[in-house]
C-alpha cells in the first residue's frame, strides 16, 4: 500500500521559513506528479504547488515566489520550501500523489497532513 508520512512542520514567525518533506512508500514516485494542499477549518482544500515526473512546477498564486515544490527520486521524498511565511499561510499541508502528470484533482492518496502555524 502507498503511504505518504509528511514532516516539517510548527509554529514560526511572520517573515520566516519552512521545509516540509513528504515520505513515500509503496509506490512508482518517479513516474507520479506530486502535489501539496492546504486547508484551513471552514474553507475547501486547496492545491498549493505540483511536481509533474519531469520536475515540471506549478504554484498558487498566493505563493509564486515565496514556495518552491521540488523532488528526489532516490530518496522518493517531495519537499516544499516556504519562505517569508504570513499569518496567511497557517493551515494543515497535506501532500499528495496524483494520477497523472495531467490530473490536477482527485489525488490518488493522501498524507495525514502536518500543521503549519505562522505567528503575527
């Protein structure tokens, strides 16, 4: 079975940084795109950056520029940097593996997700 452990997140200040790391096993990582999500309680989840096979990458708006998504396929380990980190930004991240390069929603499996909180 595919299992996807993520790690790297807490609590840090307005301005700071992060770096998640997702785990995978059980899987074809490197023919996979990767993906992270957030949520927030009371909103929909949403994509914050993919990874196709080919390191191909795509951002939310609300973070081109500050978040960098990236892979390595011998450690089948997906990392998301994020740098000067907003209140904005507090949520669950969760990362995710996708169908297909092409498939945007509907992931295939999930992560349990790991808590980022920014303080003001």
């Amino acid at each position: 079975q595919v299992q996807l452990v993520e790690s790297g997140g807490g609590l840090v200040q307005a301005g700071g940084s992060l770096r998640l790391s997702c785990a995978a096993s059980g899987s074809i990582f490197s023919r996979k795109a990767m993906a992270w999500f957030r949520q927030v309680p009371g909103k929909q989840r949403e994509l914050v950056a993919r990874i196709t096979s080919s390191s191909s990458t795509r951002y939310a708006d609300s973070v081109k520029g500050r978040f960098t998504i990236s892979r390595d396929n011998v450690k089948n380990t997906v990392y998301l940097q994020m740098n000067t980190l907003a209140p904005e930004d507090t949520a669950v991240y969760y990362c995710a593996q996708m169908p297909s390069d092409w498939v945007l929603v509907s992931p295939d499996y999930w992560g349990q997700g790991t808590q980022v909180t920014v303080s003001s």
